[in-house]
C-alpha cells in the first residue's frame, strides 16, 4: 500500500481537532424538579453521572438558613465545649479523624439520627447538651430541615422509578420512608486552610473529605457557597463543582447502583479544602432497613440478564464498609466474577 503523506493542512486537521467542550469540562447535569418532565434529564444523569443538581427544589430557604447558622454557631464554639459531643460513634461531634480505619482530613462534622430512637436518647441528650442555651431548637431545627430534604430525596426517588417503569412506583422511596430506615444526617465544617503542607494532594490542595462514593441509595447535599466538592468521572479525572447554596447536589449511593444493575453508578467525590473561606455542608444519606436485601430490581432486569453482584443485606454491606478505608473500592468485593 502507498503511504501518502498527508498534507499540512490535513495534519494541522487531525492535530488541532478540538476537544469536545461537553467533555471537558462536563456540565453537571441540572434538574429543575418543578417540570416533571425532567425525569428523563435525572435517570440520564444517574447513568452517566450518579451525580446531578436540583432546582426548584421545594425546601423552605428559612430551614436551610437556621440550620446553617445553628451550624456555624456550634462549630465556632471552643474545642472543649464541642467535645462533649463526641465521638461520633455512631453519633456525635468528629474532628479530623473519619470512621475507624485511619482516615483524616481538614474537617469537622456532626453525625446525626434523623430519626433518634428511644434507645439512643441518652446519646442525644449528651449531644444536645452542647447546644446549652435551647437544646431542643436544635433539634427542632435539625427535624425541620431533614424532614423537607427526605420528602424530596423521596420525590427524585419516585421521579425515577417512574421513568424506569418500576413497580410499585414507591419501590425505591418506600425504603427511606420505612419506620426502620438506616438514613444519617452530617453537617460538615471545613474551616479555613491554614499553611499546612501536611496531607497535600495534587499539588497544593489539602484534603478536607478523602475520596470515597457513598455507600446508601442516595445522598442529598447543600453547602454553603464555597468550593471545594469534586467529582470523579470515570477516565479519573477530577472536577470542581461550582458551590451553589440555593440548589441541591444529589448522588446514587452504592446501593442504588447495586439495585440498579450497575445502570446508574455511584460516584466518587471528595472535597478539597484549598479556600480562604470556612465550608459548610449537610447531607443527607438515605438508607435502607438494617435487613433490606440490596439486589437489582427484578423489573429491571432484561431477560437471561443476571445480577452483577453477590447477594447481601444492607447490614452486611454497612457492616463491610464501616470497616473498610474510606477510599477502598467497597462494592469491587461483592461483584460476581
Ligand atoms: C461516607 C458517607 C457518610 O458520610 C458516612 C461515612 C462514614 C463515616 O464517616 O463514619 C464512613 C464512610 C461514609 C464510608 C466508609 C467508612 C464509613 C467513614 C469510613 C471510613 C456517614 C457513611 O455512611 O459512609
């Protein structure tokens, strides 16, 4: 065969193609929840994303900002009032360390029962003492808050069900809105990044949140208006997502991708501390029952096409990923071979 040089102007051609601007970097896909329609929009973005940004959103902007201040008001507190507090095992006040196999980052946070039972109210009570002056507003504020995020973790959930054709059209939501769901609640407090050269990734930034994906079904976020959450898209890069406190971020947890077939993925994130500016977050993580079976929705499932993964309930799959490194490849050990 000859070889025929191509030509300048062909070279320059196939050198200089632009990149495709949609790829880099994406667009974080955006729903606006008062246009149902936009159901379809939500389901493409779990495929391609396990991540997207709600509008419209329904959540009453006064409990977002009480909240946020009752936030801000307890974080700025001395060390040794916070730590009465602590640990945070399962509930209670965190400062650097993450979980219980090593992990650290710039961070401090609150973990929280949505739903504190009568066994743990003890636990509560030593939590709520901090709040010295009106223990009880902080809870009310806390139960305002995530009562409004569930309900529309809930209405995303049957949004999308609904465009997959699942039924019954509550399969997904009747999870979160069970008596026994395992759902938390964090507020994160990322406090300005001093000169510290410890912990540094990527050249400079310092790690608030390590990377990891959220092992729930689904994770409801707002933050305050500084940057620091990434995303990771699935060639490794990394992108910032621009912080917007009137929307919500939302992700697809393990679960959901486990449910989903591997249909919608669950995304790995993590948030850099890099900014002069404090930042705020709550999330909130919604779960199944402790004895929920997490495996792909029969409806969903082609025919002759088999389930990825290995059979588990969430209690042993929470159980796996309490015990494991925030950044280990959890479901990597219950998929089929
Ligand atoms: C990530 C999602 C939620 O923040 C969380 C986290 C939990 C914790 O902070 O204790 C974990 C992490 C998260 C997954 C792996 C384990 C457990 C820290 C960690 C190293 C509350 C959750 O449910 O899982």
């Amino acid at each position: 065969v000859a070889f025929s040089k191509p030509t300048i102007e062909q070279f320059f051609l196939k050198a200089c193609k632009p990149v495709n601007p949609l790829t880099f970097p994406p667009t974080i896909p955006l729903i606006d929840l008062s246009k149902p329609e936009s159901k379809h929009l939500l389901v493409k973005a779990c495929q391609d994303f396990g991540f997207f940004k709600v509008v419209n959103h329904g959540v009453p902007a006064k409990f977002i900002n009480e909240l946020e201040s009752e936030a801000i008001k307890f974080f700025s507190s001395p060390l040794s009032v916070k730590q009465k507090a602590g640990p945070p095992s399962p509930f209670g006040y965190g400062s650097k360390n993450i979980g219980r196999n090593g992990d650290v980052g710039w961070v401090e946070y609150l973990l929280l029962d949505p739903k504190p039972e009568p066994e743990s109210e003890s636990d509560h009570r030593r939590l709520l003492s901090v709040f010295q002056e009106h223990p009880e507003d902080f809870r009310c504020v806390v139960d305002d808050y995530v009562t409004e995020v569930k309900k529309m973790a809930c209405e995303i959930l049957d949004l999308m069900a609904d465009e997959l054709k699942l039924e019954p059209k509550n399969v997904l939501s009747k999870l979160l809105m069970d008596e026994q769901s395992d759902s938390v609640f964090r507020v994160n407090y990322y406090p300005p990044c001093p000169e510290v050269r410890e912990h540094e990734i990527d050249g400079g930034n310092l790690i608030g949140f390590g990377e990891h994906t959220d092992p729930q079904i689904i994770s409801v976020l707002r933050s305050n208006n500084t940057s620091g959450l990434e995303i990771s898209l699935r060639d490794g890069r990394w992108v910032s997502v621009p912080p917007d406190s009137d929307s919500f971020f939302i992700n697809v947890g393990d679960s959901l991708q486990v449910m989903t077939n591997g249909r919608f993925k669950s995304i790995k994130h993590r948030v850099v501390a890099n900014s002069k500016e404090s930042r705020v977050s709550m999330i909130y993580f919604g779960g199944p029952p402790l004895n929920e079976k997490i495996a792909p929705l029969a409806s969903l499932l082609e025919t002759d096409e088999d389930s990825l993964y290995k059979e588990f309930t969430w209690f042993e799959y929470k159980n796996y990923a309490f015990n494991s490194a925030l950044s280990h490849d959890r479901l990597g050990v219950f998929e089929k071979i």
